[in-house]
C-alpha cells in the first residue's frame, strides 16, 4: 500500500461527491487512478518486414517515413499518453491498451521517449496474424500494476484467408485486487459496414466467450473490456453480441456496463468521418466494477481526452483529430483517434 501511495492521488472529498454522489461525506479521501485506450494510427518502424506490408512505412515508400518523422510520431503520442486523465492525476494512465503497433520495438521505443520514461511502463505485446503486422498491447506501470498471467484469443472465421487482430488478454493486481483486462482492435469497416459487421460480430462474441470464461473461475471478476472496436455503443456487435448493459441501474451481476453509450448519445466521439463523430474507441467494466460498497475500486466516469492541440487546426478537416496523414499528405499529427479513458476509485479507510 506505502509504495502504490506514491504515484496515486489523493484527494479530500466533498470534490468527488459533487460528482458522484456515492462519495459524499466529508473529510473522507479517495484513491483515484486512470486507466485508457489509445489507437496509435500506424506506428511502424522504418525497417522493411518482408512478412507484413510496411512498404508504405519506409524511408523509400509511399509515405517517406524516415526516422525523423518516426521519432517526431513517438514523441507526440508520448506526450498524450503523459498528460491522460491528468485532471486527477500526472502520473498518466496506471495502464493503456494499444493498437496499431507493428512490433514491440516501436513500444520500447515509446516508453523510452522522456515523457514517459520516468513512469517505468513495461509492455505486454503479442504479434498477431493481421495481414499488415498490426497488433494490439499493454503499457503498464508494475508499480501499480503486477501482472500475473498474459495470452491471447484468436478469431477464426469460416472464411481462412481472414485474419485479424487477437484480443490481448492480461490478468493482474492493482492495489491488491485482480483485474483482467481485454485488449481489443475488431475488425474494421473497410469492405463497408454492413458488409463487414458479421466479422465485427463475430469478434464480440469472441470477446463474450473470454469474459465467460473468467467468470467460470471467478463470478465476482473486474474486467475491464478496452479497445477500437470499429463500431459505436449503439451497433448490433455492442447490444447483441457482446450484451452490454447501457445504465447503470441495469446492471446486475454478470453484466458488462458500456458507459461510453452515453458519451455517444450526448455527441462525444473519438474519430471523425464525413463531418460526423464515432465513438469507436470504447472502455467497459464488469458488474463488479460498478459495486461501490465492496471496498475495492469502482467506476467513476468515463471520458474521451480531447484537449486543444489533438485537433486539426484549419482546412477542410478543422475540429477533426490531428492525424500524421490525410489523403496520403504527411501532416505530422498525432492520431486520427482520439484515446477513451476511465477512472476508477476506491475509498481510503482511516486505521
């Protein structure tokens, strides 16, 4: 507890209760951390892979992508991650799920990057079968977080010359409690979205099989569901498939909360298209995690970090997120998604 202590905040309440009244007596304290999910857009290296297609990626490529642009990426998504949930906390994310990494090199250089160096992130990355090298991964800090168990869940469709992201699965302890997280990129809508939403179906039930399996063992377990799931709050992979409850006061035991669907409903989103907002980069908690009398951490508020400077400043794509391309013109942006994060607290009893 001593050592966890000296990276969690600690705040004097009434500040919480004003916004969540299950915090409301005066003078008690709070332990707050924040954890997120952040789409990277691309962060290959500059060395040609002959097993993927990163030929784009390359100094010699399409995109000219050369150390100076790869370095100025790192730095600029390290400066996100830094600043994540820092209304509470500057100690960034306590962990952050990934995607669209090539390789765990691009990670060690990430975490290497100053802004994010002194955090300590460690990494847990699996290459995946996705036919351009992408994968999906874990930054976290073990001084928060210890891990315990890692591996990863594959889709098999019945058409085999499709393959996609594996969902990244990691069991941990934060404060003392275990926490399995999922790590996910669905399939994207690329072929269309109709025509592609029996795939992204097909991953959430994927997903669905994975948290009943943690549940076999475990029915009280706190999963945390994170990633681009090419879909909003509101689609059939969503309310069908995966079953998300979308209000609290639905949520019984067993269920999984999405409170992302209200993000949605009330306009927030994370990337744009067409002039119109999605909200595909989505975190959900397990019914545990919305307990606030089992004396662990619970759910406070979820949030898209959307400051000034992760959005497009003039032309026709203003207001968007500040993306490193657009129509194949290097911008030197950050992202064309914007990172969802959430906040979990958990109340400090005085001895």
């Amino acid at each position: 507890m001593k050592r966890f202590s000296k990276y969690a905040i600690f705040l004097l309440l009434p500040l919480l209760a004003f916004q969540h009244p299950a915090i409301n007596a005066q003078g008690k304290k709070a332990k707050i951390v924040c954890v997120a999910f952040y789409n990277l857009e691309n962060l290959f290296d500059t060395i040609r892979d002959p097993k993927i297609d990163d030929a784009e990626f390359t100094p010699k490529g399409s995109g000219q992508w050369d150390s100076k642009r790869y370095y100025t990426k790192l730095s600029h998504l390290a400066e996100v991650i830094s600043q994540i949930g820092d209304e509470y906390t500057k100690n960034g994310p306590v962990f952050i799920g990934v995607s669209e990494v090539e390789n765990r090199l691009v990670l060690e250089d990430l975490v290497d990057t100053p802004p994010l160096k002194s955090l300590g992130y460690e990494i847990v990355h699996f290459n995946s079968p996705d036919k351009r090298g992408i994968d999906v991964a874990l930054l976290y800090q073990p001084k928060l977080f210890q891990v315990k168990s890692t591996k990863t869940h594959t889709l098999n469709m019945a058409d085999t010359s499709f393959h996609t992201r594996d969902i990244l699965q990691v069991d941990g302890f934060l404060d003392g409690e275990l926490v399995h997280v999922l790590v996910n990129h669905w399939p994207s809508r690329s072929s269309g979205e109709i025509e592609s939403a029996p795939k992204r179906n097909a991953a959430a039930d994927l997903c669905l099989t994975a948290v009943k399996a943690i549940y076999k063992d475990e029915p009280d377990a706190r999963i945390i569901i994170m990633g681009d799931l090419n879909d909003d709050p509101v689609d059939e992979s969503l309310i069908k498939h995966l079953k998300i409850k979308t209000k609290p006061e639905d949520v019984k035991p067993g269920d999984l909360f999405d409170p992302m669907w209200q993000l949605f409903r009330d306009g927030v989103g994370s990337l744009a298209y067409k002039d119109n907002w999605n909200l595909f980069d989505q975190i959900i908690v397990s019914s545990a995690l919305m307990d606030k009398k089992s004396g662990g951490y619970w759910f406070l508020k979820a949030k898209v970090f959307k400051k000034n400077f992760l959005l497009q400043k003039e032309g026709i794509y203003e207001g968007y997120p500040f993306r490193t391309y657009g129509s194949g013109i290097y911008l030197g942006g950050y992202s064309d998604h914007l990172p969802a994060y959430l906040f979990l607290v958990k109340e400090i009893k005085e001895k």
